[in-house]
C-alpha cells in the first residue's frame, strides 16, 4: 500500500487531538506523495488546522507546544523542531503561502552562536530550511565578493553558479597580525 494511501487511512483512525502537530506535519507529506479520491480534502482539512494553531506576528510564525514536561528535554521535543516540520510540510502543500517565509524567519531568529538548542533541533530545521532554499532562491547568482581584513585588501570570490564555495585565501598570521 501507498504511503499517502496508508497515511490517508491512518488519519481518518485518529483525531486531531490525538495527533502531535508533528504527526499532521508528517502526515501532509505523505498525503501530497501521491493521488487518491479524497487527498484534497484531507489535505485542507488538516492545513485549516494547522494554520488555526500558529501564532504570528508581521514578520514571523511559530507553533507553540506543551507535552507538560516544563522545558526538562524529558521528551524529544521542541517548538523549534515543530516549526522546521510544519516548514516542510507547507512547502509540499503550499510554497506560495506566506507562512511559509514566516516560519522561516522565526527559525532563524531562535538560532543562538550560529545553532540551536540541540542536535536533534539543528537536523530538522536544517533540512526544513535547505527545502525553503531550493525552492524560494531558485536564481543563480552572479556576482564577485571582495574580501578585506581591515583596510588591506584579502581577494575576492566569483560567483556564478549556486554550489558550495570553501574560502581558500592564503593568510599568512604575519599579515594578520601585523
């Protein structure tokens, strides 16, 4: 059996408040893999839901959830990893939707020294934010970066194509340190 097939089964057996908004996130990936009669009512069913759950302000959108643990980690949970889900999620059903931009920015702001709260945190944001990026920055840049270190002049990068680029300067601590 399809996986939208058994995720379209398996969602008429529960209820919404028997589900994580998690468990919807997920279930609105496996319900846009594929076709069968009803996919489009479930889908906006669920997505209605969702969007009745989400707190948002001009610029950002994010999910707030409790399992009653009072923030003590007990469970593998987080608001931030909520939002990277339903990210995704809404990318597969809706990419236009402003949300989607939302939930991005909001992502981001909660970043602390370039990471989040735990490992598990920065794997689902990551791939939540790499699916935003491949599908809202579609055009190739073009363009050359100069780089400077103070008033001295370090190079610059060309660039082209969209692929990922390792600085190799050569940086001599002499020139650094002066």
């Amino acid at each position: 059996m399809s996986s939208h097939m058994e995720a379209s089964k398996f969602f008429k057996r529960s209820a919404f408040d028997k589900l994580s908004l998690e468990a919807l996130g997920w279930l609105l990936v496996a319900l846009s893999s594929g076709e069968n009669s009803n996919k489009h009512q479930t889908i906006e069913i669920i997505y209605k839901h969702l969007k009745d759950k989400v707190s948002e302000t001009g610029e950002t959108a994010n999910f707030i959830t409790s399992y009653g643990d009072d923030d003590q980690s007990v469970m593998l949970h987080s608001n931030q990893r909520t939002d990277a889900i339903l990210l995704e999620s809404f990318l597969y059903i809706d990419p236009e939707s402003t949300l989607c931009t939302k939930l991005c920015k909001s992502l981001q702001a909660h970043k602390v020294k370039g990471a989040w709260k735990s490992t598990q945190e920065n794997c689902f944001v990551l791939i939540a934010l790499e699916k935003y990026f491949h599908m809202k920055e579609k055009d190739t840049p073009e363009f050359v970066a100069n780089i400077w270190l103070d008033n001295d002049y370090c190079g610059q990068h060309e660039y082209k194509v969209q692929h990922p680029w390792y600085p190799q300067l050569p940086l001599l601590p002499s020139r650094i340190l002066g």
